[in-house]
C-alpha cells in the first residue's frame, strides 16, 4: 500500500522543486519619486554589511536584523516585521551612529545615512 503513494509524493517534490527554482528572484521596483543609489556607490561600510546580510551574519550590532517599523512611513506600507534593519558602522561614531540598511521581504533594500529621515532604494 505505501507503495501506491511513492510516485504521487515523488511528483509532488518534483513540482514543488520545479516551481521555486521558477521563481522571479528579482527586487521589486522602488516606490515612485523615491531615490535610488547603486549598491556599488555605497560607503564601503554598507557595502560590506550588505555582504553580511547575504552570509545571514554574524552582525557586530546586537540590534542588527530586527524589525523596523517604518514608523515614518517613508517606505511602503506593509506587515509588521516586514522589514528588518542593520546597522552601517560610521568611522569615528562612538555609537551606532546614523546609518542603516532596511530590507524587506520581497528582497527590497533601503540606505539611510541620517537616521530614517530619508531613504534611497539600493539597485544591485
């Protein structure tokens, strides 16, 4: 009897598998009227937490990766816990200074140099 049910679960792994490596991988567009920087035009800094980002860490801020709220609502609305943020070091801070980067869940990712006053979209 278990037998009958191996071709049905190996087919369904099969489409399941077929169907993520399908998936648009792609950063949505930024929100209009909002500024874009190339991720090569970042501090060096952000540039390198960015790279930590991708590892999945490990980050030097304990706060790094928690929710941001987006309290200023100067990024599209969303879920709480949408978004997540990382601290950019500031050379010569002697706190976390300024500087973050927000990411989203659909593979968005926000600079901010003054502390959430104003936000540019990162094109990779």
């Amino acid at each position: 009897m278990l037998l009958r049910f191996v071709p049905r679960v190996l087919l369904c792994l099969l489409v399941l598998l077929v169907g993520c490596a399908t998936q648009d991988t792609t950063a949505p567009a930024p929100p209009r009227g909002m500024a874009t920087v190339a991720e090569t035009d970042l501090p060096a800094e952000a540039r390198h937490t960015l790279d930590l980002i991708d590892e999945g860490g490990p980050f030097p801020y304990a706060r790094d990766g928690s929710v941001f709220g987006n309290f200023e609502g100067l990024l599209p609305r969303r879920e709480r816990g949408h978004y997540r943020e990382y601290t950019v070091p500031t050379p010569g801070s002697r706190d976390r200074g300024a500087r973050r980067i927000v990411t989203g869940k659909d593979g968005e990712i926000y600079y901010t140099d003054d502390h959430y006053d104003s936000f540019r979209a990162v094109q990779r």
